[in-house]
C-alpha cells in the first residue's frame, strides 16, 4: 500500500500531466483539475480496488464516475498513471484521432471511462443506475462519483441525490469538488449554493467535509466513507479545494477554470512541481 | 396480400408494450424496468408484479431516470425506460445524447403517448417531433410499430438488439391486424404489391394505409403498400423496390412532415431513384384536445388524405 508521501509524488507527477496536457493541445481546463489531483491520486492508487484491464461492467471492482467531465487532464493522468493506457498516450489530448477526447467519452474505446460527461449535471443519475445494479447483482463494491460545485445548479443533481436517498443506495460515495468558483466566477456571485452541508443532509445523505488538498485527511475521510457503505445512506464528502492548486499564479482565481499555460505560465508552473514519475514524452 | 390484413379487435400499442415487456422479462433476466410515475399508463404493472426487484420507480424525474438507465445499462443490464413520448425526448433530449446515445448503452427508450392520438389532454402531450430527435442520434434505432401485436413482439425483439433504441406507441385502442409474434428491426414488412403506387406507412396511420389501399384496389388501382416499423435503420433495399414498381410514393406518419418518416424516405429516393412523393402527417402545426379519430381528420392524417394524395402523386408521374 502505498504511503502519504508516495501519494504526494504521485500527485506531483499528475499535475505536471495536467499543465503539460493542456499546454501541448492549447485547450483544456487546468483548474479544477490540479485541484483535483490529490482526490483522483488516492482514489486510484490507493482507496479504490479495480483492474485496469478493465471490463465496462466493473463487475467486483470500486468504480469512479467524473460527472465534471472538463476536468479530463487530471482523469486521463491518474487513468495513465495507473496502468489503464500509456502514459505516451497523454501527448494525444483534445488532437484529432485521439481516445483522449476534451471531456471523457466511451465513443473512442478509452479504457477507464465508463461514460460520456462534459454535459454538466448528469453523472450522479448514472452513478445512481451502476449502485443500483451493484445491489441487483449482489456486489458490494462501491460506487464514487465526482461533481463540481457549480454543476449542483443542474436541477438533475437534485433529483439524483432524491433518488438515491429514497433507494438507500449505501454503497454511493458522492463527492463535491467545493472550491467555490465556476466560469463566469465565485458560486456566491453566480447563483449561490447557500447551505450546501445543509442540503444535502435535508435530503437524506450523510455529509462529510474535508480539504481536499491535504492528502492524509482525503485519504482517510474517503477510506471512511467506504468503510461506511452498507448503511442504509448514501454519503457524500464536500471537498474543499483550490483552484489551480498549488500553482501560485493560479489560485485564488475563477480565471484557470478553462485556460491554457502559455510557454512561459507552463515553464513557470513546472518549476513549481517536482517530476516525480517522469514526464510522458511530446511527439517530435 | 391486402386480403390478409383485417381488424379483429381493437386494443392499444400500449397495452402490447406492456405485454411485450411481461415476456421479454421472463426469457431475460437482464431486462429491468423504470417507469416516471407512469406505471399504469405504460400498462408496466404486469411486469412489476413479476419482477419486483427489477422494476424501479422513478418518480416524476425523467432527467435522472434516463441517467439511471445508462448506468444500469453499463452494469449490463438491459433497461426500459417508460414514460410519454413527450417526457421521453424532449424533455431529456440532452442526457439521452449525452449518457445513452454517445456512450452508446444499451437503454430501451419506450415511449407511449406519442402524436395527437393522446386525445383531450392536448397539444402539451402531443408529441409529434420526437421520431425528428430520435433519429438524429447518431446509433440510435427508431422502431414505431402500428398495432397490438407488432408492439409486443417489438419489445421482446429489442432485448436482442445491443444498442439504445426508441420504441415509440401510443394511447388509443387501435386496429389488430397484424399477424402475432413477427418482427425483424430494420426490415420492412411488405403488405401488398402493386404496380400504381406505393404507400409507405408507420405507426397508427399504417392501419389508415390498408383503409386506403382497400379502397384503391377496388377500383382497380393497385397498390404496393410497405409497413414501415423501423424509421432507422431505414429498410432502404424495401424502400427502392417499391419505388422502382410504381414510380410513385406516399408517406403516411403521426408526426410532423418535417423531420419525420417522409423526410427519411424522400433523402433516400432523391440521393437513388428521383420519383414523384407526397406526404401525410402533421403539417408544421401543434396540436389540440379532442378525440384520437377527429384530431387525425382535422390534421389531415387520415384514410380521405391517405387517399387523396395517392391520387395526387400518381398523377403527378
């Protein structure tokens, strides 16, 4: 198992992926995504069992579901990291004829994507449908699914987290990327959240808080949330995260949400992260 | 022949969904239901009271439901989803591109309601766009069968057919004149051949087709009539047969011309076999309350058009 610190490294080594994904292909949405990274690290290289021949049916494994799909750079990196394609493969991103579509798609045979999400709103539905089916077919692996706190102004959220509430659909494991900020802004500007914790618990979900940036709190809040499955409820972690962590030109602003490093911004926020992992090499 | 063809009972395409579905759950046990507050509209309770633990209530949210449906699928079940047409594309155009059309799952779309057949609740139900939609979705098939028995052996087919498909039928008890247990997606049924001119018809208004068809041959008019349960794939080989026999063709449909069955037979014959064509269906109009028979006179979509535009386009050759 691996520990914190080879956690942190691997996450180091993500989020030079990101910056150098979206760089290479001068599109994408950096973001979110290196706010991120430390939650997609632990859920694939330590919290979630899975095989990365994967199966679509991820029959007796833990399975993730990025509903936020503009946050690809930093799934496509965990998904190479862990063994799902070649790293090589990351230099393709948003290019043409490549599996590594701008948001996550099936269409092109990606192995560790199970659907398409870019179309805000709509991954906790399908979350939903793969938890229930886990419970039909008598498999007790859990079920993780990743919002943006922006995208809990689609009204299908809400008739998710009802669903899943009034099917007691235990092994569900939502988690909210809470850092406060959509594209236009922050969330209290755009169309407030208000009572988030609050929210979801008036719906019927056990709710958690956690910094989603500190991995040994993110690990430990998600291997407790999985040792809670079982419970009659489903769980959600609201995840409080930075922006552009921890790049220092990029926090503290809505303005990374979808806009790519020049080559100075690039070399400038490399300088900032350690490779760890080696960088994936660009085609000549 | 046309001979073959005659109503011995009236009961609605609903009510054949609802017995397709009872079946097709006892030969798979993949397949699992998912109705929106809908259960007896849907005529789903039979498969409900069999298979309680595969049947979910979904509640009066269509959005999630279909959601629901694509992860189900992606577990390798085999879902249906029930509601009205109307709830069942238009109001969730967006997840079914997204989750189930995209990501290619293997979801049941089944839809009752469609086109001005619902009658009084009016033009907010009707749903006369959604065959436009549906069959725009890159891989999706668009089965509109036209009675009781080709909707049931319908539903039990599409358990076999890997992909998302949208099954679409309707409220009203309705001619049965096709013969039981019979149906191959994406091939045409051809019902009579004629020499004159071809009716191509889908969906209730098939019933309208043999009505017209009737009446032509009785006077001595002889008609190539195609049942066209599948508006995609489109059984195109059928389509330039017919064509090539009578060099005429008329579309019958509940839908709206634009976007509907007509539009997909008149792009294949203008690309293959130019030929003069005339269309019956909803004439870029929405609809209203009334009953199923006097909204079908009133739009223009049924025997006496059928009949009067066979007239037309034949002398239009």
């Amino acid at each position: 198992m691996s520990s914190i610190k080879d956690l942190e490294l691997v996450a180091c080594q993500v989020r030079r992926d990101i910056i150098r994904q979206v760089h290479y292909a001068s599109s994408g949405h950096p973001g979110g995504s290196l706010g991120c990274a430390d939650l997609f690290t632990a859920l694939y290289f330590k919290v979630m069992e899975h095989d990365t021949s994967f199966q679509m049916d991820g029959k007796g494994e833990d399975m993730f579901f990025l509903s936020n799909g503009h946050i690809s750079p930093v799934f496509y990196s965990v998904l190479a990291r862990s063994g799902y394609f070649p790293v090589e493969e990351l230099a393709t991103f948003r290019k043409l004829d490549s599996r590594l579509q701008g948001h996550p798609a099936t269409h092109e045979g990606l192995p560790g994507v199970r659907i398409a999400s870019g179309s805000l709103g709509q991954g906790l539905s399908v979350a939903c449908g793969v938890a229930q089916a886990k419970k039909l077919n008598k498999d007790e692996k859990s079920i993780f699914c990743l919002m943006g706190d922006g995208e809990l102004q689609e009204g299908q959220i809400w008739e998710a987290v009802m669903y899943a509430a009034h099917n007691k659909l235990d092994n569900l494991i939502g988690i909210v990327d809470w850092n406060g900020r959509q594209i236009d802004g922050d969330n209290d500007d755009v169309l407030s959240l208000g009572d988030l914790k609050g929210k979801w618990k008036t719906f019927g979900w056990t709710v958690t808080e956690v910094d989603g940036n500190n991995m040994e709190a993110l690990v430990t809040a998600l291997l407790d949330a999985k040792s809670n499955t079982g419970n009659g409820v489903p769980q959600v972690i609201l995840m409080r995260t930075e922006m552009g962590h921890p790049i220092d030109f990029m926090v503290g602003s809505h303005k990374w949400h979808g806009v790519a490093p020049n080559v100075e911004q690039t070399e400038n926020a490399l300088a900032q992260l350690e490779e760890t992992m080696g960088d994936y090499p660009y085609p000549a | 022949m046309l001979s073959d063809y005659i109503a011995k009972d009236k009961k609605s395409t609903r009510d054949g969904f609802g017995a397709g579905l009872l079946e097709v759950g006892q030969k798979n046990d993949k397949v699992v239901g998912l109705c929106a507050d809908l259960i007896g509209s849907l005529k789903m309770n039979a498969f409900m009271d069999a298979f309680p633990e595969r049947f979910f209530q979904m509640g009066i949210a269509e959005a999630n439901m279909m959601g629901v449906a694509a992860g189900l699928a992606t577990s390798g079940q085999i879902p249906y989803t029930g509601t009205f047409a109307n709830f069942s594309t238009g109001r969730v155009f967006d997840q079914i591109r997204q989750s189930i059309a995209y990501s290619h799952k293997n979801v049941k779309i089944c839809a009752s309601h469609a086109g001005v057949t619902l009658g009084e609740d009016g033009a907010t139900h009707q749903i006369m766009e959604d065959v436009g939609m549906m069959k725009m979705l890159p891989g999706m098939a668009v089965i509109n069968p036209c009675d009781y028995n080709q909707t049931k052996a319908a539903t039990i087919a599409i358990a076999e057919y890997d992909g998302p498909v949208y099954l679409r039928f309707g409220r009203p008890g309705w001619p049965v004149f096709m013969p039981e247990g019979e149906f191959s997606i994406g091939k045409a049924v051809h019902m009579n051949e004629g020499k004159d001119v071809s009716i191509i018809a889908t969906g209730h208004l098939m019933w309208y087709a043999v009505e017209a068809a009737n009446v032509l041959e009785s006077e001595g008019i002889s008609v190539d009539l195609i049942n066209i349960h599948t508006i995609k794939p489109l059984d195109a080989t059928a389509i330039l047969a017919s064509a090539a026999r009578t060099g005429c063709v008329v579309t019958a449909e509940e839908h709206q011309i634009l976007g509907g069955l007509g539009g997909s037979v008149a792009q294949l014959l203008a690309a293959n076999n130019p030929c003069p064509i005339e269309f019956v269906g909803m004439d870029d109009s929405f609809g209203e309350s009334g009953k199923p028979d006097q909204l079908l006179a009133k739009y223009n979509m049924d025997t006496a058009t059928i009949l009067a535009k066979a007239r037309a386009v034949m002398a239009k050759k």
